[in-house]
C-alpha cells in the first residue's frame, strides 16, 4: 500500500472518530504535552489505534491525538511525538504531519525540549525558531515519490513562517513573557552531544539543538502548511555549565516553564 493510501485511511479513521474539522495541528514535545488538557470538548484516540501511525516510547510522550477547541479554533494535538532514534523511519516519523494535512490543516506549531547552546540562554527560556539546521542525515522525502504528496523539491527558503513568528512575539510582549529567537539544530540521539560537537554546532551558527522537529518541518513545508516552531530551553548543551545532563532534568525544566508556555501558545493560536 502506498503513503498516499496509508494517510487516506489514518485521516479517514480520524474524521469518522471526530466529526470537527480542525485548523490547526500542533505538536507537543517532551514534558509539553499538558498543553491538550486545555482543550475543550476533546476527543482523545490513543497512537495505538490509528491506521498506520507509530506509537510514542518516550517518557513524557503520552502518545494521543486529541482534537477539539482552544480558544476559539479546533485544534489536533499531537500529545507526544515521534523520533527517529526510537527506531522509526523519518517517513513514519513525519507520517501525522501529512494525515493532519488531509484532515485539513493549514498551519502548524511544533514544540521541543532544546539543549541551547547560545551561551545567552539559560534553562526556562523559550526560543521562537527562526530556522534550522538539518544534522541528522536523513531527509523524510527521500525515496519514491508522488505528486499527491506535494512538490518533489520544495523551497525551504521561509521554513518558519515569518507572519506567525511576528504573532508570536505580538502574543509574548502581551503576556510579559521575554523570548528568545534562533536556529534549531536537530541531531539524531539519543545519546547528548559531546562538548567538541556543541562548539562545532555553535560555530555553524546554531543556538539551540535536539533530536526532532526538523523532519516534521520538512514535510510540513512539502504539503504547503504554514509553520510556528517553539523551544524550551530545558537544560545547557554539554561543556557550557560542566554538569551532567539527563531526561529528568529535561523534564523538571519544562515543569518549571509550564505556565508560560501554555498562555503563549494558546494567546497565539487566538491570534491565527
């Protein structure tokens, strides 16, 4: 069975699930997902029972789509979300993407925990993503292609919308929240990166680095969708404070910036 058919299916089994029509995708990244618990009238589907989706193995991925209302717009959340070190295909990793085009989305906000490694940065901070920098290797477009999957070479110019950038910032100074701005680099984990690789990844010019998003990107930019990516800066990139780093500290820090995040993101989805 081919992409095309398999996303027909998932996307099918999700509009008989739900009879809303959602407009806007977003996807939650680790310790991010209590962002779905503000939406109302939901309509939760575990992983696990969609068509051809993969199911989330990582701590703080609680592994649901749910769709319903946040402020004002329909929304379908992906509470948890896929990587490729999990032993999964870029295609199966950037496989929602695409069903949440054919169930009609126009735009996207895609969240992470992010090393940072702009020394400027301190953990709590959030980062609006300016652009990225694909260091993992792999490109989910690789392969067989169709044009019902959208265009064969598309223009990664303007990755990251700058309108819903500027509305971000908008909703930020409204909230009082100061964020950051910067390039995202995406690595492939799982292991953290050595303090060699940060200053290399530094000196190309990133400012923040983690192991997803970047693919999802990709494909949503192939299919035409409008994109809003955000970091939480959950811990420095290693050799910057001389301390271990670990998944629970990643997860005590999105904790900590909890509050902050939801108002963002739900003062900007009102906005779109």
């Amino acid at each position: 069975m081919s992409i095309v058919e398999e996303v027909e299916k998932a996307s099918q089994f999700l509009k008989d699930k739900c009879k809303q029509t959602p407009e806007i995708g977003l996807v939650l990244g680790s310790g991010l997902g209590v962002l779905a618990e503000e939406v109302e009238d939901a309509v939760a589907i575990p992983y696990s029972d969609i068509p051809y989706f993969p199911v989330s193995t990582v701590e703080g991925h609680k592994g649901q789509f749910v769709i319903g209302e946040l402020n004002g717009k329909t929304v379908a959340i992906m509470q948890g979300r896929f990587h490729f070190y999990e032993g999964y295909s870029v295609k199966q990793v950037t496989f929602p993407v695409r069903v949440m085009k054919a169930l009609g989305i126009h735009s996207l906000i895609v969240t992470n925990a992010a090393g940072g490694i702009n020394q400027s940065y301190q953990p709590g901070d959030l980062m609006l993503i300016t652009d990225h920098i694909n260091n993992m290797g792999q490109n989910p477009l690789i392969g067989e292609h169709s044009p019902d999957l959208g265009d064969r070479f598309p223009d990664m110019s303007e990755a990251y919308d700058s309108r819903l950038i500027q509305l971000a910032k908008e909703a930020a100074k409204e909230l009082g929240i100061e964020i950051k701005e910067g390039v995202y680099v995406a690595n492939t984990g799982p292991s953290y990166e050595t303090p060699a690789e940060i200053r290399m990844l530094r000196a190309i010019g990133g400012d923040a680095v983690g192991m997803s998003t970047v693919p999802e990107v990709i494909v949503a930019n192939q299919v035409k969708m409008k994109v809003l990516g955000i970091s939480c800066i959950t811990n420095m990139a290693a050799g910057i404070l001389k301390q271990p780093l670990t998944h629970e500290e990643v997860m005590k820090t999105a904790e900590m910036v909890r509050a902050d995040f939801i108002a963002l993101v739900k003062s900007i989805v009102a906005k779109m």
